[in-house]
C-alpha cells in the first residue's frame, strides 16, 4: 500500500501543468541570483581582461601573446582544476540547505577548503618548470621564457582561488549575493589602478600585471572571510572547524571529480586553441587574436554563467526540500532567460565587430583579424550560454558523471580533430580553430539538452533526500 501511495503522489506531481504563476515567480527568483552573480563574474574575470590589456598597451606583441598563454596555462592547469572541484559544493551545500541541515553547508566549505589547498602544492612545482615545458612541446622560446615568469608570479593567487572559490558557493547556496558583489567591485577598482602602476611605473612591465592579480585575489578573500567570520546572516551555517571536516572528504569528492572533468573539458578545449595557435605560422599573431576571442567570449559568459548559479541554487535547494515541480520550472524558466540574453549580447557584440578589437591592443593587423573572428565569436556566445545553463542544471542535480561523457564525446571526440584538419590540413589557421570548438560546443548542446529533458525530477528529490538524511527517511516522508 505504501509503494502504491508513493507511485500515485508521483504520478500526480508529473501532471502537475506549469502555470504562468510558477513561471512568474521564479522568473523573480532567478533575477534575484543571476543578476548580483553576473556582476560578480564579470568583477572576477575583468581582472584578467584589465591585466591583458594593460600589457597589451605595452605595444609589444611578446608581451601580450606571452602573458595570454601564462593565463591560458594557469586557467588549463591550476584555476580549472580549483574550479572544478569547488563545484562539487554546489550539489551538497545546495541540497542541505533546501533541507534546512545548515551546520553541513560550513562542515563542507570547510572540507572544500581544506583539499583545495593541498592540491595546489604539486601545482607549484609545475608552474614552476612551465618555460622547459614550454619548449619541450614546440613553442617560440621568447614566447616560453616571458610566459614562464609571468606564470611564477601567480603563484601564491592558487591557495588564494582556491579559498576564494569554496567560499563563493558557500555565498551563492545561502543567496548572499551582496557581500561578494561589494567586494569583488572593490577588489578590482583596485587591481584597475594597482596593475597599471605595476606595468606602467615600475621596472616589472609584462610581470607587474600577474603580482597585481596575486595581490588581488588575496584581497578579495581576506574580505569574503571577514564577512563569513562576523557578519550575523552566516551565523546558522558557520560550524566550528573540527575534526568533522575529514569525514566529509570522500563526499565532497564524490561530486568534485566529476564537476572537476566536466567543466575542464570543456575548459581545456578553448584553452588547447591557444596552444595549436602557437604552433600556426606567425605564432605571436595567432595567439593574441585567438586570446582576445576568448577572453572576449569568457568576459561575456559572465551573463549566462550567472543564470547557471541561479539555476544550480534554485534547483538544488528545491531538490534538498523536496520539490520537483518547481525543480522543473526552474529549468523552463533558466532556458527562456538564457536565450534572450543570448540573441541580445550576440547582436551587440556582431554591431560592434569592427571596434572592440582596440580595447585589448593598438595593432591594426591585430585588430583586423578579430574582426574575421567577430561572426565567429557571436555563435559561440549563443552556444555558450545554452550550454552554461545547461551544466548549471548539471550541477544542482548531482548527475555530473553525465555531463564527463557528453563533454568528453562533444569535444575531444568531434570538436577538437575538426579543429586540426581545418587549422592545419585546410590551412584555415586560427579562423579553423575556432571553427572546430563551436562543432564540439554544437555537439555538446545538443546532448545536454537530450539529458535534461529525460530527467525524472521525482526521483531526483528522492535521491537528494537520501544523501542528505543518509537513507533513513522512507519514501513517503522524501517527497513533500
């Protein structure tokens, strides 16, 4: 009789219609998140795109490739890995606080924090030996040896990411959006000045923009611990640093390496561009524009990727309380968000194809080929944003392991062989490049979309209550 109750009140969920209410409500909702979570992100990667464009008006085409490649190899083999993981967060603290288990949400931070940072020791070593690396795969040595020393400046920024990013989620989860919007504006109003006096007034030049990052980075954590450490709204789920923080590693593994190999994929796939760009004739050339492309296109999914943590939140909380439907309508809702904001960047940015080039550098032979790009670049902001929702329901659901297999089929075995034959073979240089990333972005699309529409959000509350009550609950008592 009890299973039968089951199946009827599930049954009765899934004909549960969507109403124009439901839609409107979470349309506030996720306006809510997305829209302090956009100008957060879009804080965050300024930094990056103000420190490549003060190099770049050093108006040395060295500089600028050479600074690019170091923050592509930083991102492939430090910042991704660290974002990755903190990810995992979002599935578990998400969770545990639509349920209300509070206590768990700072327990895992903690965790979070704690294997985050032992992983960038090995990184030291790596980023260390870069250069011989560097030339050990075939890149220019003038190129290698700049960005071998712009890469060991940023190397006390990794524990400062790493921190950084576990206590991000732990904002976003609570929907304290606020507090990270203060301090990432005023974190880069000074990097903005802080990195033009280290290039521009000092004898560091291309260098002086990485130690601005680093000094950064360290600032905006030191403000988010403030906060979590005194304000009053963490008072619930700041737990005690205690022994309990270990028997939470496997947990927070179990989500982490899979968010961890699904969002380097992807990640590593731009980020290879800029390697096989280094290896087309005019080198230097190639991988300033392929860089500019994609921190233009990273600068961008600022937008989307703040619909993706609204929706991640939302869906997981709904999840952790017991809510499928609304789960549901979460999606419906990220998606149409998604789409408008999609047509209307793209167009803005294809109106402009011929002038933004010049933000990043003076050179006209530069600024022309971004120009080729530009068309390019506006279908893979499409791409990206559908995608980036996408994940984001990926993620509050905690079915990761599938989004390793799409990310994995779309990209390294369709995207990035195209990307060779047509660079190479069809001599379309880094137009072809690009070309092959947004085969591998289609590809990607279209089997994320295929998984979410087969999602049983029934079973997916089920699921999440189990984790969190750890089986004990019946079936009866998980859906509410």
């Amino acid at each position: 009789m009890e299973e039968e109750s089951l199946l009827a009140k599930e049954s009765e969920r899934q004909r549960v219609r969507v109403t124009w209410e439901d839609y409107t409500e979470e349309m506030k909702r996720i306006i809510e998140i997305a829209g302090p979570m956009v100008a957060v992100n879009s804080c965050q990667y300024l930094m990056v795109v103000f420190t490549l464009i003060m190099v770049g008006h050093l108006n040395d085409k060295l500089y600028l490739s050479s600074a690019a490649l170091s923050l592509s190899l930083a991102s492939v083999t430090g910042f991704s890995l660290i974002t990755g993981l903190a990810s995992g967060l979002e599935t578990l603290c998400g969770q545990a606080y639509g349920a209300q288990q509070y206590k768990k949400i700072g327990i895992q931070t903690y965790t979070a924090i704690l294997c985050l940072t032992c992983l960038c020791l090995p990184l030291i070593f790596l980023w260390l030996n870069m250069e011989k690396i560097l030339v050990f795969i075939g890149q220019d040595p003038l190129i290698a040896y700049e960005a071998g020393k712009f890469i060991s400046w940023l190397i006390p920024s990794l524990f400062a990411y790493a921190i950084m990013q576990s206590l991000v989620r732990y904002f976003i989860i609570q929907s304290l959006l606020y507090p990270m919007l203060i301090s990432s504006c005023i974190t880069l109003c000074i990097h903005v000045l802080l990195c033009w006096v280290l290039v521009f007034k000092t004898r560091l030049s291309n260098v002086g923009g990485a130690l601005a990052m680093t000094i950064s980075v360290w600032l905006n954590v030191i403000l988010l611990g403030l906060y979590m450490r005194y304000s009053p709204a963490c008072a619930e789920t700041r737990a005690p640093i205690s022994k309990e923080l270990f028997q939470g590693i496997w947990k927070f593994f179990r989500f982490a390496i899979p968010s961890t190999v699904m969002l380097c994929l992807e990640w590593w796939s731009f980020e290879l561009l800029i390697l096989m760009s280094g290896l087309l004739p005019n080198p230097q050339l190639e991988t300033s524009v392929l860089s500019i492309c994609l921190d233009t296109l990273a600068t961008l999914f600022a937008i989307p990727f703040g619909i993706s943590a609204a929706a991640s939140t939302r869906i997981s909380n709904e999840l952790g309380a017991g809510n499928p439907h609304t789960a549901r309508v979460v999606v419906l809702v990220a998606m149409c968000f998604t789409i408008m904001e999609a047509a209307l960047v793209s167009g803005i940015l294809f109106a402009c194809r011929n002038v933004f080039g010049y933000i990043f550098i003076n050179k006209k032979e530069v600024v022309d080929y971004v120009t080729v790009m530009a068309p390019l670049i506006c279908i893979s902001v499409i791409l990206d944003s559908i995608q980036g929702v996408l994940t984001g329901v990926a993620r509050g659901c905690g079915w990761q392991d599938m989004g390793v297999y799409v990310n994995l089929g779309a990209f390294y075995l369709c995207g990035i062989p195209v990307a060779a034959l047509l660079a190479f073979l069809a001599k379309m240089r880094g137009k072809g490049l690009w070309i092959g990333a947004q085969i591998g972005a289609f590809v990607q699309c279209v089997l994320l979309s295929i998984v979410t529409s087969c999602i049983n959000w029934e079973q997916q509350a089920i699921n999440a209550r189990k984790r969190l009550f750890d089986n004990e609950l019946s079936a009866d008592n998980i859906l509410v």
